[in-house]
C-alpha cells in the first residue's frame, strides 16, 4: 500500500483565493482525520470522519473551512476565502476503527502558504 | 487546558546516551500512543501503551504509563543521529471517539 496521499505537497496563493487540499486515505481505513500544524499552535485536530460522516468539526477555524468526504477512498479540505494565517502544513491521517486503539497513519502533508 | 503536555520541549544529547521524555494528560484514557516527526514529514508511530498496562518495550524504546499521576515516559536507549526529529504523546480519552489529542512535542536532537 502507498499509504496516505495528499495533494499538493506544496501550494502557495494569494490572499482570497480558494484552496483545496486532497487525501486518499489508506485502502480499508474507515476513520479519516485532517490536522494543521503550526509553529504556534502545534498540531490541531480539525475535523474527523468516521464511515465518510463527519463525527468532529469543532476545530474547524471559522466558515472559511470546509471539509468532504464522497466516498472511503477520498477526502477535500477547502479554504475559501483564504488567509496569511492558514499558512500552516496540513495533515490527513487514516486508521481502520473508532476509539483510537489502532495507530493514525499520517500522510506527508501539503505546505500552505497564503501571501 | 491541553491533554498530552510534554516535557522537556527540547533534549540534546549525545550518541550513545539515553533519551527520556515525558508526557502529562488530563482526562482519563482508553490508551497512549507516541508518534515521531521527522523534520518535513508526517507523523509516525512508535508504540501503543493501553490503560492497563504499565510498560512496553519495541526495541530501543520503552514507554511507561502511571495512571495514577496521569503521566507516560519514552525512553530511547543508546541514541543515535537518526534519532534526532520530535516525538509527541497522544491520548485516547474514554469519550473522545476516533479522536486523539496530541501535545506539543518534544525536540530531541543526537549529536553524532
């Protein structure tokens, strides 16, 4: 397996426009978790899914962010309108059940910047 | 305030030495888990430790769990340069779902 795949590695936009963010989550995982990790705030949780239905979106910033799931095998995390203060790396993570026993396997991350 | 609070937030250390670091939580929990990052890279983890049991070993690390002071230690033996990157605690509480919550990280650094 590949493992988790995100797109892009890297993206950097300008103030205002939208961004997407991808995940594939591994093959079989049935939880699927977006992060955002900064130098100041660490590593956030900002939503989770579980069977493809959101359980936890309360550390969605704000409005601006919007996260889907169509279908097991991939995700979108949207920002729209964007920021300086979403440059951040964001994280998606899978694991194959609920409660946390089973290690979150992370993705590479894309690198955001937002001038 | 946070669940899974690291300490030190940075180590140095020689090769060949021992690494220990600790984490603190709040709330009650099903297990913890400590994860590495690489500089540029995802997390990966190292090793599970649930509630009911007090140490683990996978190799060089050993991690401990006293739920009694709410509190885990990793301890890498014999370091090495390959070492170096950050290693965070995360926490599976008993109502928090699918969901864990991970500290700041501690940044340990081998010098070869």
């Amino acid at each position: 397996d590949a493992g988790v795949i995100q797109s892009p590695r890297h993206e950097v936009t300008e103030m205002g426009q939208e961004v997407t963010l991808r995940c594939k989550p591994i093959s079989g995982h049935n939880s699927l978790f977006w992060y955002r990790q900064t130098m100041m705030r660490g590593l956030e949780l900002l939503i989770y899914f579980n069977n493809n239905v959101p359980i936890d979106d309360s550390g969605m910033p704000e409005d601006r962010f919007s996260a889907k799931m169509p279908n097991a095998s991939f995700s979108t995390l949207k920002i729209q309108p964007s920021e300086p203060r979403d440059s951040a790396v964001y994280f998606c993570a899978s694991s194959t059940s609920g409660r946390g026993y089973n290690e979150q396997f992370f993705g590479p991350g894309t690198r955001l910047t937002v001038l | 305030s946070q669940q899974g609070e690291e300490d030190p937030q940075a180590l140095s250390i020689q090769e060949g030495e021992n690494a220990t670091m600790n984490c603190s939580y709040k709330t009650s929990i099903n297990n913890l888990q400590w994860y590495r990052q690489n500089s540029g890279r995802g997390l990966v983890h190292l090793i599970l430790i649930r509630s009911n049991e007090r140490e683990k070993h996978s190799g060089r690390l050993r991690v401990t769990l006293d739920t009694s002071k709410k509190s885990s230690s990793l301890l890498i033996t014999a370091s090495r340069a390959a070492d170096t990157a950050s290693y965070f605690c995360a926490t599976d509480g008993e109502t928090s779902g699918s969901r864990l919550t991970f500290g700041e990280g501690t940044q340990l650094t081998v010098n070869p």
